[in-house]
C-alpha cells in the first residue's frame, strides 16, 4: 500500500460540496435582512388584497389602516394610549422577572419546591388566560394593580419554567466536574449550575415579555378601559376599522421591536452552545 492510497480516503469531494451549498445559504446580514422584508411584503400585500375583495366590511385594506397609523402617530393618539399601557407592563415584567427567576431556581435545586411549585406554574400555563383575567377585578378592581397582575399572571409561568429547566438540565459532565475540584454546593451553584443555565433563563425573559404583551392589552380588553386597548375597543365601537387595526398593528409592531431586540441582546451575551432554541 502506496502513502497516496493512505492519504486517498481524506479526499472526498461530499464534505466540499455540501460546503458550497452552505455559502450559498444566507446566514445573517443583508440576505437575511432581505428575506424578512419580502416575507412582510407579500403579508401586507395579501392584506391589501383580502381588504379589496372584500373579506368583510369590518376588514379594511391595509392601505387604509396605514394611513389612520400615520394619522393616529400624527395627532398623538398613539403617545397618549401608550403612556398608560407602557408603565403597567414594565413593572409587571420587572417584577416577574426578579421573582419567577428566583422561583425557577429554587424548584431547579430543591426537590420539595420542585414538587410543591412545579405543578402550580404548569396549570397556569395551560389555562385559558382571556377567561383568568376577568377575575383579577374581584382581587385588585380595574386600577393600575389589575394590569400589573394581568401582566404578571401571563409572564410568570414561562418565565418560571424555563428557569427551572435550565437549572434541572445542567450537564452532568459539569456537576462532575465540580466534585472532582471539590466544590461545595454554593460554589457549584454560581460558578457552574447558574452560568449553564443563564441562557435558557435568558430566552425566559425574552418569552415572558411577550406574554406580557398579551396580559396588558387582554387587561385593557376586559378590566380597564384605557391605553391601546381601549383605542380598541373604542373604535370597534364607532366602526371605525381603519383605526382599529392600526391599533392592533401598533401593538404587533411595538412588540415585535422589543422581542428583536432582546434576542439580538441574547446573541450578543451569550455563545450558541448557550442560547435556547
């Protein structure tokens, strides 16, 4: 056996091929970019179509809604509602975040909280939130409270859970690890279990912000009639769909941007061995 035969079995023309299909896949940058402005045009223009047909006289053309947005941006409709839609979420997210972080981590390290608090989170989880909701006026009224609460009650079952998860799952090579250098508990838990865990407990956050978008606008839905809620609910009323969807689009927006840019926060911070998928 010649050394060219040895060295034959190391030149294979697949690994090169799939390579060249590779690059011609757009993995960021301009292409991807690209990709998702033509995914929202071909959404907007089967809007304008579906509101030209027309599917229903309460579904305007997206055309229309645009221009009741710029109309609405314009006069400081929008300014106003979400003075009042803004602070309730953010202090519900906040509050969620701190305390379904720390549940998530003590049912992660302590089996009797696991047992005790697991089950809780999951069931709220799966409840039907739009008929949860209307109860919190029994509890807090239609006040400031309830909106926060809304919040909290959406964003924490996923926040907590995922906490949770990234705890429980720790690699077992890393755990041994630590016993190997002996490490006592609280060292394996700041120097090893958290820093594996952060990542998932990071797409927690992201996801239970999302939620709370939901909480706070079912909240100005059914319990309070104020902020970009109540735009809703208010022109429905007067049949002005128009404006009723540049309602609904402006919190779509709103929410978009915010869960975009916590994920390219989440792709910054942490490496993709880390990250959730």
């Amino acid at each position: 056996m010649t050394r060219s035969d040895l060295a034959a079995p190391a030149a294979r023309a697949e690994p090169r091929v799939a390579a060249g299909w590779t690059r011609l896949l757009p993995r960021g940058g301009a292409h991807s970019w690209l990709l998702r402005i033509a995914s929202i045009a071909i959404l907007f223009g089967l809007w304008e179509l579906a509101g030209a047909i027309p599917v229903s006289i309460a579904f305007p053309r997206f055309s229309a809604t645009a221009a009741a947005f710029v109309e609405m941006l314009a006069d400081g409709t929008f300014v106003a509602a979400y003075s009042q839609t803004i602070p309730p979420l953010l202090v519900g997210v906040a509050l969620t975040g701190l305390g379904g972080v720390l549940a998530g981590i003590v049912m992660g390290l302590a089996p009797r909280a696991e047992w005790l608090g697991l089950p809780v989170f999951i069931i709220l989880q799966t409840a039907p939130s739009a008929a949860i909701v209307p109860l919190i006026t029994f509890i807090y009224g239609i006040g400031f409270a309830a909106k926060v609460f809304a919040v909290v009650l959406l964003s924490a079952p996923v926040i907590v859970i995922n906490s949770y998860r990234g705890i429980s799952n720790t690699p077992h090579v890393l755990l041994e690890m630590s016993d190997a250098f002996l490490a006592d508990r609280w060292q394996r838990v700041w120097k090893i279990i958290l820093p594996s865990a952060s990542g998932v407990m990071f797409a927690g956050l992201r996801l239970g912000f999302a939620q709370g978008f939901t909480g706070i606008v079912l909240a100005e839905l059914l319990i309070t009639p104020t902020g970009v809620g109540d735009l809703i609910t208010y022109y429905r009323s007067l049949a002005q769909y128009p404006r009723m969807f540049a309602a609904i689009l402006s919190i779509v927006i709103l929410a978009s941007v915010s869960i975009t840019l916590l994920q390219g926060v989440e792709q910054r911070i942490f490496r993709p061995e880390m990250r959730a998928v």
